[in-house]
C-alpha cells in the first residue's frame, strides 16, 4: 500500500486534534463538575436529568407558595385570636351590664367600652398585610372591605361566592385557600343556635316579658316556619299565651295538647314543632313573640343592639325588660360568633398543619431529585483526573510522534 507524505502528515494532524479535543473535553467537565455537557454525551442521561429538573422546578414553585402563604395565614389566625378575646370581654360586659347592682350611669360606661370593642373588630376586618392587601376581603384584596355609613352601619363590599377566596398549590395534587372572606368571618354569623331565635315583636306598656333562651328540642319536628306567641288576660288576674301559625290559628304543643289560652307559668318551656321558648317576667294582655328560624347577622350589629339596650337604661319596667332580653339575645350571638371565629381559627390552623405536611414531602422530594440527578450528572472527579492523565500522555505521545514522523521523506532515501 501506497502511503503519501501528506496522508502521513494529516493522520498525525488528526490523531492530535482527537487527543486535544478530548483532553479539552475532560478539562470542562473537570470545570463544572458536570459528567454531562452536551446531550450527545449521554442522551438518555440527558432527557433524565431534564425531566428532574423540571419535576424540581415545579416543586420549588410549590415550596414557594407555601412559604408566600404561610404568613398570611398566620396573621389571619392571630387576628381571629384578637377577635375573640374582644368578643370575650364584650360578653363579660353585658353579662355586667344586666346585673341589678349597676346603674344606669354605669352601664353608660360599659356601652362605651363595648362601642371601643366593636371599633376594635372594625379595625381587625380591616387590617392589611405586609403587601398591604387586606386580609379579609378575598380576591377583591386591594379594596378595603369593610365601610360604614353615616349612620354606623357596617357594609361588607369585599368578595363573595365561588371563587371568592385565593387559592394556592402546594402539590400538583393538592391546593390551599390563603384566608377566609370577611363575610364568612363577621357577617354571615348564624343568630343564637344557628337553628332557631325568639324576639318580642310586640311589648304593651308595663310589661316584663323576657326571652330567657330559645333552642331546639327534635330536630326532625324543626321547620321553618314563624310562630307566634300571644299574651292575653284569663278575665281572673291571670296571663294566658296561645301558639298560632302563620295562619292564625292554634297549633299543637310537645304532649299533642293544644296550646292555646294556657296558663302562663314564668320560667317553664313553651314547647312546639321541634323548638323551645323560655319566657320569664310579667307579661300582659297584648305582648308577642314571636319564634322564627335562626338568620345570618354580623357581629357588628349584634353589638349595636346591645349597646343601645344598655344606653336606654333601666328606668321603666319596659326599658329593663328590654334589656334583659336584649342581654339574652345578645349572649346566644356572641357565643355564636365566637364560635364561628374558632371554627374558622380551627380551620386555619388545619390549613397551616397542612401546608407544613406539605413542606416537608417537598423538601425530601427534592432532596431525592437532586440526588438522582447528581447521580447522573455529576462527575466522578477520581475517574476525571485520572482519565486527564492519560489523555495527558496521549497526547504529548502523538505530538512527539508526529514531530519525529515529519522529518521523514523519500529524498533522505535516494
């Protein structure tokens, strides 16, 4: 076989330049501790380590949300502990206020501390957070969600419904809501029991007439309906009541008797349809009250009526009537809107038990990710170094031939 000079002098070119071009190889991947530089070196490693990667991303994404949301879910549950010890001693005051030790004078006080305290809740369904959006006003965060007229009414005009409240993945399977709606947490509080209320719709004058509670007996005889109770006088000194339907007409009671004109005995159950009225005091001729299905009412208003029985004093016997059962009115809300601020505490506390699960699969699912990846990508500096060497003399070995096989030529023959 015919070997030219100049195929001799491009095989040694050739042979360097492999040698050089791996040396080179060898030093980046030495460089960036990376066994894998370009997908062509290991395309299979490749398409792995991209899939990880982009499964770590996602979860960084998720770590990242938990850690935005947290916060606010913290401060909402420090919030919802305010509100409850404000709530608290409100109902510590009317309680006080009720009593026949105080005066009217008094209780002037007290109507003003529970006017503080109700400006206190007013500050809290309005507090912000450090972006300064507000807590409680849902995807609507940059509105302040609660406004009062000037006649002291509280409005609520942050979102409401489906979709009210932003939510945020923790996991490509699992999402959180990042707070509650002021409505849900002030507003739509369930009166007394949350099944049933009693209230005097009608009080003659002179009359004592107090609704000490109203609750529920049987549920599965609870309907909704409105019933009302008339006071009349027996023609002997006596007070009667009668139960009538919307209809007018009399209705049968718990033992299937019917109640009409029965004797009024203060402090003993009226018992009807699934539900139980206890009336106390003096009523007379005339009075009414009337037992209907518990509604939604905000705390705010729940206040105000209080406040304003406790300013009206106690000088006729009407006006103390009215407050005792203003009072009892009072004490059934409170205690349902406290318990609506620890269900919902609860539940964000659930939320953030939740979210730090969630934080801590994400955090050894990537630990086990980067693992993986390494493993695959990251270099073996002993083998590196090693192979370096070699390719080392290699390459200082072709040089050395190809300086040595240069200087030959048929001439130095002839």
């Amino acid at each position: 076989m015919r070997v030219s000079t100049t195929q001799i002098f491009q095989t040694g070119i050739d042979q360097i330049q492999r040698n050089q071009a791996e040396l080179n190889r060898t030093s980046l991947q030495l460089g960036s501790g990376e066994r894998i530089l370009t997908p062509s070196d290991d395309p299979s490693g490749a398409t792995q380590t991209n899939q990880f990667e982009r499964i770590i991303k996602a979860t960084e994404q998720y770590q990242r949300n938990i850690d935005n949301s947290q916060p606010r879910l913290q401060q909402q549950e420090s919030l919802m502990q305010s509100g409850t010890d404000a709530l608290q001693r409100a109902r510590e005051l009317v309680i006080a206020g009720n009593n026949d030790s105080q005066t009217d004078e008094t209780r002037r006080y007290q109507a003003n501390e529970l006017r503080q305290l109700r400006d206190e809740l007013f500050e809290i369904a309005n507090t912000r957070d450090p972006n300064g959006e507000y807590i409680f006003a849902g995807t609507n965060s940059l509105e302040q969600p609660f406004k009062q007229d000037g006649e002291g009414t509280v409005r609520y005009e942050g979102a409401e419904g489906t979709g009210s409240v932003r939510e945020v993945e923790i996991s490509p399977t699992r999402t959180v809501p990042v707070g509650d709606t002021g409505a849900d947490v002030f507003m739509n509080v369930p009166e007394n029991d949350g099944r049933t209320t009693a209230e005097v719709t009608n009080r003659e004058a002179d009359s004592l007439l107090i609704v000490d509670k109203a609750e529920v007996y049987d549920v599965r005889e609870l309907d909704r309906e409105e019933y009302t109770i008339e006071f009349a006088e027996d023609g002997a000194g006596g007070i009667t009541y009668s139960v009538l339907d919307e209809n007018g007409d009399a209705i049968e009671g718990r033992d299937g008797d019917l109640l009409e004109d029965q004797p009024f005995v203060p402090g003993e159950s009226i018992d009807f349809a699934g539900r139980s009225v206890t009336i106390s005091g003096d009523p007379v001729d005339g009075d009414e009250v009337v037992s209907r299905p518990a509604v939604n009412k905000d705390i705010f208003s729940t206040l105000d009526d209080i406040i304003a029985a406790l300013e009206e004093g106690t000088g006729t016997r009407e006006a103390r009537a009215n407050l005792a059962t203003a009072t009892n009115t009072a004490l059934g809300d409170m205690d349902a809107a406290i318990e609506n601020f620890n269900d919902i505490r609860a539940d964000v506390g659930s939320r953030l038990k939740t979210m730090d699960d969630q934080s801590e699969l994400n955090e050894d699912r990537l630990l086990d990710l980067e693992t993986a990846v390494s493993e695959i990508r990251d270099l073996d500096y002993a083998e590196a170094i090693s192979r370096f060497n070699q390719q080392q003399v290699a390459l200082q070995a072709a040089q050395q031939t190809y300086s040595e096989t240069s200087r030959l030529s048929l001439f130095d023959f002839i």
